[in-house]
C-alpha cells in the first residue's frame, strides 16, 4: 500500500513541497504501526481478539471512503482539467 500512498502524494504535491510531504508520510506510517499495535492490544484485552478485526475492518472502511472523496475525485478533476 505505501508504493501507492506515494505515487498518489508525488501526484497531487506540488513539486517544491514533495521531499517534506513524504516525510510526513512515513512520519504518519510509523507512528500508525506504533499506534495500532498498542491499540489493538488494548481492545483484545477488554473486548476479545474477534473485535480487534471487527474495529479494523471499519476503521478501513472509513478511509477508503475519506480517500475516494478527498483523494481521488480530487485528483481525476485535476487529471480532466489539463487534458
């Protein structure tokens, strides 16, 4: 997913800002796995193992759904704009 996450941040950044959006990126990347874990263990250990799925499935879920609106239509719109 990051190879995607990338080309998508070379494509909609403009050129001066590109070295430091993706260091915010794996900035955010990093502190995701670190998050994540300790978020998933603290809800196996109130709620159960099957939650911690459940929770990440929506989790997903929304940001898809966050990307395809503010990422992807953006970025067709601008595509559409210069052909």
């Amino acid at each position: 997913m990051t190879p995607s996450v990338n080309i998508l941040i070379k494509k909609i950044t403009p050129a001066p800002l590109i070295g430091r959006v993706f260091g915010f990126a794996m900035s955010a990347g990093y502190l995701g796995v670190f998050g994540g874990a300790v978020l998933g263990g603290q809800v196996a250990a109130w709620f159960g193992v099957c939650y911690v799925f459940l929770i990440t499935g929506v989790l997903l879920l929304m940001n898809a759904v966050w990307v395809y609106f503010n990422v992807y239509k953006k970025l067709n719109n601008k595509e559409k704009i210069t052909m």
